[in-house]
C-alpha cells in the first residue's frame, strides 16, 4: 500500500525510513500521473524491501520546491535519507523496480 507524504510526515516516513523509499509527485489532474498510478500500486503491493509513497504537488507544495519537481509525474528513490535516484514522465514498471534496487 502507498503511504501519502505530508509536509508533516515526511521526516518520519521518508527521512527515518530504514528501506529505500520512492516517492511519486503527481496531481490529480494530471493525465500521465493517472496512467502511471495503478503500476505505483502494483510495485507497492509487490515489494517488501521498499516504501511507497505519494506526494500530491497541489497540496504539498513544500516538498515539490524542496525537491524541484519541474514536471510530473516525477519519481524519486531516496535511501537514508539521501536522493538516489530520479525520473520524469511515464517509466514502465521494471525501470521503476530497477530504480530501487539500491
């Protein structure tokens, strides 16, 4: 299951995350955030070394300037608090699941 990132919460379910954490900026609006969301709900029901999460850019615009997302859907893989790993637009599942083999 996803976990929905708040400015509130970031710190406890990504900074303090003991396994690598992908975070998908999306906004409701957004076309390619809706195609790409059921494979982000795939990935996050199959992987047990990882957490999922998802950070709405329309009601979190904190954390899309923090992270300059310039463009959505953005994914970005961060492991002990530290970005790893990111990309923009539409990414099959398998180059997804490859991001978080860190």
């Amino acid at each position: 299951m996803t976990v929905h990132v708040t400015n509130d919460n970031f710190k406890s379910e990504v900074l303090e995350s003991s396994t690598p954490v992908l975070i998908d900026f999306y906004a409701n609006w957004c076309m390619p955030c809706k195609m790409l969301s059921p494979v982000i709900e795939e990935i996050a029901h199959e992987v047990s070394n990882a957490k999922i999460c998802k950070v709405n850019i329309d009601e979190e615009p904190e954390l899309a300037q923090r992270f300059q997302v310039m463009s959505i859907p953005t994914l970005v893989v961060m492991n002990q608090g530290k970005v790893v790993n990111s990309v923009m637009g539409v990414r099959p599942k398998k180059e997804i699941l490859n991001m978080l083999a860190v």
